[in-house]
C-alpha cells in the first residue's frame, strides 16, 4: 500500500470512527467511555502501522473534541494505546499482540496519562483508580471487537495483501 493509500485510509478509519461517537458512547463520570476508538485503534494499527495508528487517534480525538462529543482524556488514552498497538504488531505479526498492545496502552499507561491532566489542567478531584476501570473496559471490549473483526475479514480474504497474515506462506487457520 502506498502513502497516498495510507493516509486515505487513515482518514477514511477517523471519519467513520468520529461519526460514530455520537452514537456509541458510555458516559462514566468525568470520562466518555467509546470502544469504536479502540476498534479503530486496533485496525489502524495492524492494517496501517503504528504511526498511521497514532495520526488517527489523534484525529479522531481532535474531531470528536470539536464536535462536543469526545474529551481531553481521549488523546492520551487513544494515542498511547495505538502507538502500543501498532509497534507489537509491527514486531509480532500477531494480531492478538496488536488488541494486547491496545489493552495495556490505553487501559493501563493511558488511565496513568489522564490523571495529571485531571488533576492539574483540569481542576478535577480524580482518583487514578477511577481512571483504570473505565479505561480498562473500553479498551477491552473496543480490542475484542477489533481482533474478530480482523479475523473474521483475514478468514474470508478481504483485506487480502495488506496484512503479512493473510499471505499464501502463513496457514495458521
């Protein structure tokens, strides 16, 4: 796939990704939960790599932002865990490490992220253990959803030639 290609698709992954939010989200105290962002993360990043995975969560973050229906606490969350996302993939091969990478990026460093900008930017009283469950859920369910979906797409040889998985050498299945 060739630049042009890329970033067309990153665009393409962020608008849909940003449309959706105003759709599917879980307001869970000063935080919107939205696993698509995680999907989207996990998709970027296997079909992508992790710099495109990273230009798209911040896009994604920026548009939602604008459109009311996102908040500050998306940039660090997304952006960590699909750069994560990207490089195991990118080292691996596998996407299981690719919806791994986004669980620990976002769930766990992107929670640790958002609660000096909570705290400090914002004014809030958090708790980091508020940060973590929320967190920790949305990333989870938005990885489980992006890894069947990537499967199910490599199953059925739609996104054939743009994953190292889906080549004639790899019988895995």
């Amino acid at each position: 796939m060739n630049k042009i290609q890329k970033m067309t698709m990153t665009a393409t992954i962020a608008a849909i990704t940003t449309v959706s939010s105003s759709l599917i989200f879980i307001p869970i105290g000063i935080a919107k939960i939205f696993p698509i962002q995680h999907l989207a993360n996990v998709l970027s990043a296997v079909l992508l790599g992790p710099w495109y995975a990273v230009s798209q969560a911040f896009l994604s973050s920026t548009l939602r932002n604008m459109m009311g229906t996102g908040s500050v606490f998306a940039y660090p969350g997304s952006m960590i865990g699909a750069l994560l996302a990207g490089f195991l993939y990118q080292k691996t091969k596998k996407i299981g490490f690719s919806a791994l990478g986004e669980v620990v990026g976002t769930g766990m460093i992107g929670a640790v992220a958002t609660y000096p900008i909570s705290t400090l930017l914002l004014g809030q009283e958090a708790t980091l253990f508020g940060f973590l469950p929320a967190f920790m859920v949305s990333s989870f369910t938005g990885a489980i959803l992006g890894y069947g979906l990537l499967r199910v797409l490599i199953k059925n040889k739609a996104i054939g030639g743009y994953i190292n998985e889906n080549s004639i050498n790899d019988r895995r299945f």
